[in-house]
C-alpha cells in the first residue's frame, strides 16, 4: 500500500511521469471516460484482455520472445527461395511464436529453413544467383516487432489503466531482455537496399525513431513502476536504468548523429530522426537534444514553414508520404504539448501554427476524390471500389479531435469534428473505424460538446501550393474526380508533370501504378517512368533531366461543364520543348460525365500520348490493329521485361542486378509486351470492360492529326499478383513536331452518353473545336492558346465565333441550353451570343502578409474566384484563392510565405547568405534546381530590409541574393511568394 502512494506521488511530481504522450492527467482523464464512455471501456477491455495473455507467461518464456543477442533481422524482399513467391515485410503473416525461428511460405507451404534451403541465422544464399534469403532473420524481424508494436504497449497501457503489477513484472522481463538485444543490432534489416546500413533491430535508419518512440511510450507509462525499479538480471543497475540507457539513450543518439549529418534534408525520414532525438531527449533530460529539436536547423518549426504550404499540403508528391509527414508533425506536436522543462513549464503548442492547423483540418479532404486518396508518386496503387455515398475518415477525425484538445479556439475545432462526424461525436468514437485511434481518445479526449458553428467541408478544387487541380461532380460514390498535376515534382514524386487521374463508378479509372519498394527493378523502370502515366512522352525519353513545374492559367468549376489549362514546359527542357500544355474539361450530361482532353506538345521528334485504364482492354474500332509482336517490347524483340516480374517488383530474368538498378533502355518501354500497331486515319476508339459482368465500361475516343499511328500494348503491375495494364498509345513523328492530341473519355455503367465526337474545321484563328455528339444533343468544346479571335464550323456547317481561351456551348432541342466563356469577349453560335471583359490585370502596389492583402492599380469590379501572380524572372505563376474583394483591395485564401531560414556562424560569402536550413522545393525528384525561389522577395527578420533571390542551389541550404549585405550571421529570413511590382491577373468566366 505504502510503495503504491509512493508510486503516484513520484507521478504527479514535477519531471515525473509520464511526460512524453501522457501526464498525470492524461491517466485522470482515461479513468474518467472508462467510467462514462463505452468505447473507452472497451479499449481498456481489449487492452487488458490482450495484456493478459503475456502477464500470465512465466518469466523464461517472457525472456524467450527475444532474439538472442548477434541475430539477424530481415524485410524478406526476396520472397520465397524455393518458389519466388513474394513474402509480406518483417515475417509477417509467416511467422509464429509458436515455431521460433522458422517461417512457412504462404505459397508452397514449405517450411524455412530445411536441408534443401539452410539458414544458420544469417541466410541461404543461392550458389548461382548469389541472392541471399534471410529466413531466420524474417522470423527474428517478427518477433521484435510483435514485441515492440505489439506485446510491450499492451503491457504498458494496462498497467497504465489498472496499475496492476502483473502487466508491469511482464514487462520488466521483456523489456530487460530486449536492452540486451537493442544496442547490439546496429545493421538493421539485412536485405534493405543500402550499403553500407545501419539502424536498430528490424528497423533501417530512420526508421529506427518508428519503434523507439513506442519504446520510450511504453518505458514512460511503466517507468514508476516498482518492478522497473528493481535491479536488471544484466547486473547494469535498475531495469529502468537498463532500458534508458541501451535503448532510449541509445536509440536517440543514433537518431541526434544520423540528424545532425543533415543528409535527409527536411524530408519526412529528417522528421523521423527529430523525433527520434526528442523522445529520447525527453525521457532522459537531454536538454543538447531537445534543443536540437526546437531550436536546431532541422527543428519542428522549419518543417511545419518549409515544407507545408499555403493549403497545408505537404510538399513532398506522393499523398502516402505526405500524410505520413504530417503524421510525424503530429507525434511531435504531442510531445511538446506534454514537455514540461525549466525553459518550457507549459510545453509549447504547435496546434496553433496556421498551417500546421490546415494540414490537420482540411489538407487530406482537400486533395479527397469521393472517397479515394489520389496515387499521384509513391503511393500504393487503388484497387478498391467505393460504394459508401457518404465516406467516414478516422484519420480526419482523429485528427480534428486533437484540434478540438489542444488549439485554443475549441469552438472552431468542435465545430470541424462535428461536421466530420456528422452530427455525433460519440457514435463516431464507438465506430470501428476509430478503433486505432481509442487509445489517444482514451486519454485525451473530453466529453463532446456540441456547437452552433457551422463549416463548410467541401473539398477545393485548386491546391495552388502543390500545383493541384480537381475538378469534381457529383457526390458519393456516383461522384467523378479529374485531378491534373502540373508540378513541380519533389522529393517522392515520379516522373509525371501533367499527368491525369480520373475516378468515377466508385474506383480510380486511371489506375496509376503507384509504390511498393522503392529500390525494385518494376518501380525504377516502369512506376517511375513517364511513359507509366497519362500524358505525352516526347522522343521517348523521361521528364525532368533538367526541370519540372509549370503555370495553372485557368481553372472554372461550376456545372456543367468544369475546365482547367496548365502547362510544364519545364518538364522536358532535355528535349527542346516549346509547348507542353494539357487543357482538361469535364462534362456532366445524365448522370455521369466525360472528358475533354486537349494535350498540346511542340518540339522533339516523337510525341507519344499515353492512355491506361483499369479492367482489360475490350475492343478497338476504327483502326485494323496488326498481330501481337511475338517476342520482345515496345522497345524491340530483343528487350523483354515486363513478362518478368518476380518477388517485390524485383526482375526473375535480371537477379543478378541489384537494387536501384534501371532496365535498359531505361525509359520503361521495355516493359510493354503483346505490342500491336494500326495506322490512325482517322477518329478510333478503345474499350476497357472494368468489371466482370461487363457492367461497367470505359470508352476512349482518339481524333487523331495526320500521321498517327496507334499502338495497343500491356504492361504488368508492380507485384506479381498485382493486374497488368493495357495501353492505348497514339504516336506521331517527325523533325520539330507540333502535335495538338484530342482526347474523350467516358465511363458509364449505363451504355455511356457520347454518341460520336469529331474535330471541328477552324476556319481562321488558333482555336481547337471538338464536337461531341451526345444522347441529349452536341456540345461543342473549343480551347485557343492566344484567345485571339477564330471561326469554327460544325459538321452541319453552323458557325462559332470564339475570342478566349476556353468556351463551350451545349445545344439541345435545337437551342443553346448552356455556355461557358473563360478569358475572352465572345462567344457565338446562330443567334446566341455571349459577350464579356477578358478579365482582371493588374499591377500590385502594396501587400499586407499578415493579413494576405493586396492592393493593386485598379479598382476591381468583377470578383474572381482565382488570381495568378507572374513575373519577369520567375519560374511559374501562382494562383490564389480569393476570399474578398473591396476596390483595389483583395484578400486571398493562405499566407504568402513559401520559405524560412537561418543564417549560419559565418555569415554571407559573396552572392550567397550561409543559410543552414534547407528549403525542400528547391529541388526536383530527379535532384535538379526546381528554380521554385528565383526572383522571390526575402527579407531579414530582424531589420525587415529586402532584396531577391537569385536562385536556391540543389543543395536546398545555398541562397543566392542580389544583395547579400542586408544579412549578418544569425539573423533568420522569410521567403514570400508575392511582392509589390507582380501582376496579377484572372480570366474573368462567364456562362449560362
């Protein structure tokens, strides 16, 4: 009785614990919800349920869990040895307790090792491939991570909600076990592709933070306990003592020297590490490491200014990635929110950082296709089918509860996460959905309240940060999504600029190949590829030798008809590309909608347009298709990949190359197999039957220019068992090509709309005409690059005078029962005639950042939902969203505030300032100058003075200024997209 008050006063004393995700009242309140709450009683329930099958083991079979010091742990990328079968990571799903050491293949059912395949603990390898199959060592990754993500937080969360010493004494032996293990396994994974590597048991580099921190958690809702007070079998003091110091101290140190070489930048393996250091730094009163993680050139405030944007999107191109980043701001946030030291009593509250507040609120919706997570980068591909009208995100709830905890406007943040939950805050928390997040709720979260405020959770349709657009219609599962990317392209990204992802019938129409292993000869030479996407390959090379990212010109969302242009020239410098412009539109008729797509390329020597759907490829008409090639690829007889893909995307007919390494002719057209040809003489069209029963149907309609050949072929999925892909590709050659390729695309599960479409004759002027003959009538869809005045004529000889960028008119019953003007004056057809102002151009002369304000030249009369800002100099334009308009004042959606920094000891050196903190947009995938920052205003914290940037170099830290004097060691900077002297700019849209 007496150690069990001793026990809470060390709890509730100053720098007690637990201190890192929990705190005194973080145990109060978790006593508090099991008391009132159902789903907190049932976590408690599961947790202790779970606890209990380990606190009843005797303390030899606890010690037995672990791997004896010197083992080595494996991902199991090679699979299977005996017959190639792809193995999921870290001995999952092949492992057991049950039979330590040994793993059976899901495939063959072998058991591993035998006396065809030994493995004394360090692989088999295969005397004539040389490949090495770590068997033990999956057994052994599996053990630690049932123990780590598993076993060892069981125990802790029910000592934690009962305080019974059973959950602790298993712990402590387990625990004290693995501070055996810990320090000694430094390589991590054997088979993770990198030499030489390092990290802590299973785990590779940064990896390593991932299972330290739920180590430090656990150590920390333990660490009072009088079992973990008690002397170590180790000899090497109090088992607490023993787990800080080979464990925690060890594993934060690793993490504070991998950080502290700055090689990961401020991507989100950089945040890893961060983490890592603070958690570390946290449990054992390293003030040197906390610091770093505040205070140091890759401290939380960088990330959350560099690389989260105006939308709180995170910049890296891969949705995956990013919102595992923002996951990591999260953990991190919450342990500032608990840190109690001398310097910060009351922690410090990230959740009030405004972007830092988007990212949690609004990022994830914002980019949401009705219910799908675009696969844009490196992102696992999207098979499922969504069939709920209205889907629930536990993410964004979670996410939205921790708003509603932690940030000071709790009207606000209620507000949000009653909207996400529909009304009921508590019937959400008791769903399924939320049972991984029940043990934050749990402990942190309060009775809901409810609020009179409401908001608005409608997606955007422009993410102007990350160079995003989506066009959507509809709602639920019936909803279509168009996204197009026009750049730039970074860290996580594939070779893509312009790339199209289509949903509609409840699944991604698309089917982008996304991610699985990074290093796999599939991913490196076909995922990543430009040729894997949907947009024009030039001279067959890949995007982004030298640049990426282009201008957003116009962007109109509003039934029926939702458009948008943008361009990547930059894209494809390599090959002398002039134009590089995609104009996109998406037309509802009925209940569904088709596309438009007008994809402009000029230069190079061959323009290849790339469409792949999901299901298989039907049929085609209206072009004789020849016989398969028999042997070889898209890229000769003599290549052949894509019939080979082995284990993890890895090659069955190249297993002597290692990871990395890019099939010739390194472009992924020797991926393409059954490869069959026809001359494009005129208007053809493919079919992809997406469903068994041939319900739904996908149709792609070709309006081919002279010269067109097209060409039909497959390529596989990333893994073995993942579908293939069937392409239709319209190529046109020839010296210094000009190829304006137009496009219809329509799925249906009712017999589809478009009847038949057909390039419209363009009698004077630059414009593109397609007529589109549907069930209800025609539409006529015209796009001009100048706007300048020009005449088209449809099939039945009406004419169509057209000044702008973008039009359409849409005929039924004879007469114009829609219309739509984008950035000109006029509009006409028979009688109808629709007349309007090009839009909005002017200078700016003053900007309030803080507010978002800007003032320009002129009085603004019209309201336009976007403003793009250019200029001389720079790299791209910037489109705004517009809150507010009064005179020549507009207030825009999002601050102007594109960069941070930090000069270094030694101060500017000639152009260059000595920032020591990375900028992450300023470079590309490929490791290139993005040119993102050239021509920006920054200006010196301190002084407020100001000059612009010349250019930030690929090492993301060297800043180059026209006028370095401004700066002296120590001062910080702000790098602002928007600075007196742009113009802005913004079509005006009009329509009926």
């Amino acid at each position: 009785m007496m150690m069990d008050i001793l026990v809470m006063l060390a709890m509730l004393a100053p720098g007690g614990h637990p201190r890192l995700y929990h705190d005194p009242a973080s145990l109060t309140r978790a006593m508090d919800n099991v008391q009132h709450a159902s789903w907190a009683l049932a976590y408690r329930d599961s947790t202790i349920a779970a606890a209990d099958k380990w606190a009843a083991k005797p303390s030899a079979e606890l010690r037995a869990l672990v791997p004896a010091p010197g083992s080595t742990f494996a991902y199991g990328f090679d699979g299977c040895p005996s017959c190639g079968a792809n193995w999921p990571w870290w001995g999952a799903q092949i492992s057991s307790f049950d039979m330590p050491g040994r793993v059976t293949c899901p495939e063959c059912r072998k058991v591993f090792p035998n006396d065809d395949f030994p493995d004394p603990g360090g692989g088999w390898r295969n005397p004539e491939t040389g490949k090495v199959y770590y068997t033990v060592g999956c057994y052994n990754a599996y053990a630690a991570r049932q123990i780590n993500l598993n076993i060892l937080p069981s125990l802790a969360r029910a000592y934690a909600l009962t305080k019974d010493r059973k959950y602790s004494n298993a712990a402590a032996v387990i625990f004290d076990r693995l501070a055996e293990l810990y320090p000694v396994s430094t390589v991590g994974s054997a088979d993770y592709p990198s030499n030489p590597n390092s990290g802590r048991l299973e785990q590779p580099q940064y990896q390593v933070a991932r299972i330290l921190v739920v180590l430090a958690n656990a150590l920390d809702l333990l660490y009072d306990s009088p079992e973990f007070g008690a002397p170590s079998t180790s000899g090497k003091g109090s088992v607490r003592d023993h787990i800080k110091t080979a464990i925690i101290a060890d594993g934060g140190k690793y993490c504070y020297d991998m950080a502290a070489r700055g090689y990961c930048r401020l991507t989100n393996g950089q945040a890893d590490y961060i983490r890592g250091t603070l958690a570390a730094g946290i449990m054992t009163d390293n003030k040197l490491w906390i610091d770093y993680a505040i205070k140091g050139p890759y401290n939380v405030y960088n990330f959350l200014d560099n690389c989260l944007d105006r939308d709180g999107q995170n910049y890296e191109t891969s949705i995956g990635y990013s919102g595992h980043a923002i996951g990591l701001y999260l953990d991190m946030a919450e342990m500032l929110y608990h840190l109690s030291t001398e310097e910060y009593p009351e922690g410090i509250n990230l959740y009030e950082h405004p972007k830092f507040q988007k990212a949690l609120s609004v990022a994830m919706a914002d980019i949401d296709c009705f219910g799908h997570s675009p696969r844009f980068g490196d992102s696992g591909p999207d098979f499922s089918v969504v069939s709920d009208d209205a889907p629930f995100s536990a993410r964004d709830m979670l996410w939205a509860e921790h708003l509603a905890a932690r940030a000071r406007d709790t009207e606000q943040w209620s507000a949000m996460r009653n909207a996400i939950a529909r009304g009921d805050v508590e019937a959400r928390r008791n769903e399924k959905a939320m049972s991984g997040s029940r043990s934050w709720l749990t402990f942190h979260a309060s009775p809901a309240t409810k609020t009179k405020k409401r908001v608005n959770l409608e997606p955007r349709t422009l993410l102007g940060g990350r160079g995003v657009t989506i066009l959507r219609s509809g709602k639920g599962s019936s909803g279509r999504a168009a996204l197009l990317r026009y750049g730039p392209c970074l860290n996580h990204g594939h070779r893509d600029d312009l790339n199209l992802n289509f949903f509609g019938l409840g699944r991604e129409l698309t089917y982008d190949f996304g991610y699985y292993l990074g290093s796999a000869h599939v991913q490196v030479g076909l995922a990543n590829t430009t040729a894997s996407h949907n947009l024009v390959v030039v001279n067959e090379q890949n995007q982004m030798k030298a640049g990426s990212g282009g201008d957003l010109y116009f962007c109109t969302d509003a039934a029926p008809v939702r458009a948008v242009e943008a361009s990547s020239e930059a894209c494809y410098a390599s090959e002398n590309v002039k134009t590089y412009r995609r104009t996109l539109a998406m037309v509802d008729i009925g209940k569904g909608s088709y596309l438009v797509d007008i994809f402009r390329t000029a230069g190079g020597n061959q323009h290849d347009l790339m469409w792949h759907f999901a299901g298989k490829q039907d049929s085609v008409t209206g072009a004789a298709l020849g016989e398969a090639q028999k042997t070889g690829s898209l890229a000769g007889e003599d290549i052949d990949w894509g019939r080979h893909v082995g284990s993890s995307g890895y090659l069955r007919n190249a297993q002597d190359k290692g990871g990395y390494w890019n099939p010739p002719p390194g472009n992924g057209y020797g991926f393409f197999y059954d490869v069959r040809r026809a001359k494009a003489d005129g208007a053809c069209s493919a079919t992809w039957k997406l469903t068994d029963d041939n319900t739904q149907r996908l149709k792609l309609t070709l309006l081919p220019e002279p010269g067109c050949e097209l060409i039909t072929a497959s390529a596989p999925g990333i893994l073995p068992d993942y579908p293939k892909a069937d392409f239709a590709i319209l190529r046109r050659k020839g010296a210094d090509l000009s190829s304006t390729f137009v496009s219809i695309v329509e799925p249906s599960d009712t017999g589809g709309a478009v009847l038949s479409a057909d390039r419209m004759r363009c009698e004077s002027g630059d414009a593109v005409g397609v007529e589109i003959k549907t069930t209800a009538g025609f539409d006529y869809v015209l796009s001009s690059l100048s706007g300048k005045p020009s005449v088209l004529l449809t099939n039945d000889g009406q004419r169509i005078d057209f000044e702008g960028r973008f039009g359409f008119i849409r005929i039924e019953g004879g007469k114009v029962a829609s219309s739509r003007l984008v950035g000109g004056t006029n509009l006409a057809i028979g009688s109808y005639t629709l007349k309007s102002n090009k839009g909005v151009e002017g200078g700016v002369k003053e900007i309030n950042y803080e507010l978002s304000k800007i003032t320009i030249d002129r009085v603004v009369t019209d309201l336009p939902e976007i403003v793009y800002f250019s200029r001389d100099g720079y790299s791209h334009s910037s489109p705004y969203l517009v809150k507010s308009v009064d005179g020549s004042n507009i207030t825009l959606d999002g601050d102007f505030v594109i960069g941070r920094g930090q000069i270094g000891q030694d101060g500017p050196k000639s152009d260059s300032i000595g920032n020591v903190v990375p900028l992450p947009r300023s470079i590309i995938v490929s490791g290139a100058k993005s040119d993102y920052f050239r021509g920006k205003l920054i200006v010196n914290d301190r002084t407020k003075k100001s000059t612009t940037v010349i250019n930030v170099e690929s090492d993301q830290i060297t800043v180059r200024v026209n006028d370095p004097s401004i700066f002296s060691a120590g001062d910080s900077f702000t790098i602002y997209d928007v600075q007196p002297g742009d113009t802005l700019s913004s079509p005006l849209i009009i329509g009926k």
